[in-house]
C-alpha cells in the first residue's frame, strides 16, 4: 500500500477577509505551480440566501513553494461569472480543473443549475486564461460535455489530464436518485472521455471503478497520474444515504490500470483514511495529486466536504 503522511490543513476559507462571495468551503483543490509559488483553484460559497439556497464559486490561492502553508495571495474575485438566466451554470461553477495549454490555462468546471423534482443538475463547461490563470473566459454558453441517452443527468467533478499528446476527462455521471428520508440523493459513477483538441470530446460510455461498498456506491473526483509505467487513479466514494457523518461518510480509494480503460479497484493501497479526530476525522475526499520539487502530494478535503479547508499529504515512497 502507499503511505501517506498527513500535513494538516492548509487553507481555511473562513480566515479570508474583504471576500463577501468567500465565506466557506474550499471544494476540489487543483494546482497550478509556477516558479516560487502553486496556485491551488478550489471552490468555495457566499452565505446561504434567504431561502437557504447556496451558489458557488471557483477561486484560488497561491502557496509559497518552499513553504505550502504560507498564504501568499487569495484571488480579489471569483476566475469565473455565473450563467445567465436559464443557463447551465446558473448557480454554481465546482468543482473545477485546470491544465497548462501553451500560453493559456484551461479550466474544465462543473456548471450547476436548479431543478424542482430534484435539487440539481450539471453540465462540464470549459473556459480558458490567458493571463496566468487569474481570470478565465467562457468557451460559450454551453457545457462541452453534457447530459446523452447513456449519462441522463449529473455530469460533474471534471478532473483534466493530457497523455501521449491526447486530453483525457474523467468525469462523474448520475445513475440514479434515490429518495432518503424525503430527500433526493444522486448516485454517480466514474466515466472518461477523449479528445484530440480538449473541446471536442468522445465517451467512453461505461462505469470505470467497481462499487465496493453498495451497489449504489456514489464515486467522485477520479484525478488520474502516470507513474513507473502505469496509471494511477485516487478517488472518493462514499453511500448513496446518511454519508454526511462519519459513519458513511465520503473515504478514498485507488485503482490502476495499464490502458486507462480497464481499471483495478484496490482501496487497500490507498493509504490514507479519516484521523482520529480534528479537521478530517469523519471523511475524506476529492483527492488531487502533483508532484512539486522532487515530492508527490496529495490535496484532499476533510470534514463536510471541506467547509472548513483543504489539506495535504505527501507520498513517502513513489507510485509504483
């Protein structure tokens, strides 16, 4: 199994000042590095209206790179607007992914909108940065990857990667609802798509990862990393009812593969799990990896799905 040794918690939204639209969470970090700094883009909220209804937006953080728990800069406002009316991203924009293309930064998002028979539904949409990745620009109105006949609804949590000259998408698709205690719950599955330019994209159409747990199993954040001939894949999972405590909660998982289609599910290897108590001592989820300075990390958020931060863990050994 892999080891991971826990850092703590890096990144407290609640300590931010002068961000009305920051107030909690920090959801599904992703990296950027540069010189003498990483930009870590996550997702965060405003408070709740006054019909207890959220939105969300996607921000950043730049950590010093010698030191990642030194705070360097918080971005001034949001990297994306929300949708117009009627729009897919209406309402929220998490979580979020970004990769260098040239000399611009691409950002893969998930676009949300209110719905009346069931709390949601999202679409991926893509926008693009040209100065850095401080503010990016919508590729259009539109998701680049949405609902079919096979995906009916819920596509999310887009984690971007690019091999052998090829973008590859893994991405969540919703199975299910499931009405638990009188409220609806998605269930979701791990999926991939390809593209050859990043805009255009061709699905797989099959789930990747086994359940394990149940059979409706709700899987997320499926971020893929090439290492000593084989693909790695950490992601999260958790039961599809009750899973807001720590019982059920959200934990992560591992599987390999040699062709990023056919997958090996093995949690065991994992090698990280809940603490015994603190910021991540009931769950642990939407793993991000990078490798900075000869080191591998592991950006993850704790309890409540990070409404109180992320955290990092670092490799001790290699992924192998």
């Amino acid at each position: 199994m892999f080891k991971w040794k826990k850092l703590g918690k890096v990144f407290t939204p609640q300590e931010v000042q002068g961000r009305s639209w920051l107030k909690e969470f920090a959801q599904a970090p992703s990296t950027l590095v540069f010189d003498d700094f990483v930009r870590v883009y996550f997702s965060c909220r405003p408070p709740a209206d006054e019909n207890a209804q959220y939105v969300s937006y996607s921000a950043y953080v730049d950590l010093d790179r010698a030191d990642l728990f030194k705070v360097r800069h918080v971005g001034e406002q949001p990297i994306l607007s929300l949708g117009g009316l009627g729009e897919f991203d209406e309402f929220g924009t998490y979580p979020v992914s970004v990769i260098r293309n040239g000399d611009e930064v691409r950002a893969y998002y998930a676009g949300w909108t209110r719905c009346e028979s069931v709390p949601f539904n999202v679409a991926i949409g893509m926008a693009a940065s040209l100065d850095g990745g401080k503010t990016f620009t919508k590729l259009g109105t539109g998701p680049v990857l949405s609902y079919s006949p096979d995906e009916p609804f819920v596509l999310s949590g887009p984690k971007v990667r690019r091999f052998n000259e090829t973008w590859y998408l893994w991405y969540i698709a919703g199975r299910k609802w499931k009405v638990v205690d009188g409220k609806a719950e998605p269930v979701y599955k791990i999926r991939m798509a390809s593209s050859l330019d990043g805009i255009h994209w061709n699905k797989v159409n099959k789930d990747l990862i086994e359940s394990r747990i149940e059979e409706d199993e709700a899987q997320a954040s499926p971020d893929v990393f090439y290492a000593n001939g084989k693909y790695h894949m950490f992601f999260c999972y958790r039961y599809s009812s009750d899973y807001r405590g720590k019982e059920n909660g959200y934990r992560i998982g591992y599987a390999s593969s040699t062709n990023l289609t056919d997958w090996l599910r093995d949690d065991a290897k994992a090698g990280i799990d809940v603490s015994e108590e603190g910021w991540d001592a009931e769950m642990i989820s939407y793993p991000h990896v990078f490798e900075l300075d000869g080191k591998t990390y592991l950006a993850y958020l704790g309890n409540q799905v990070g409404r109180h931060g992320f955290g990092l863990a670092v490799l001790d050994g290699k992924l192998e």
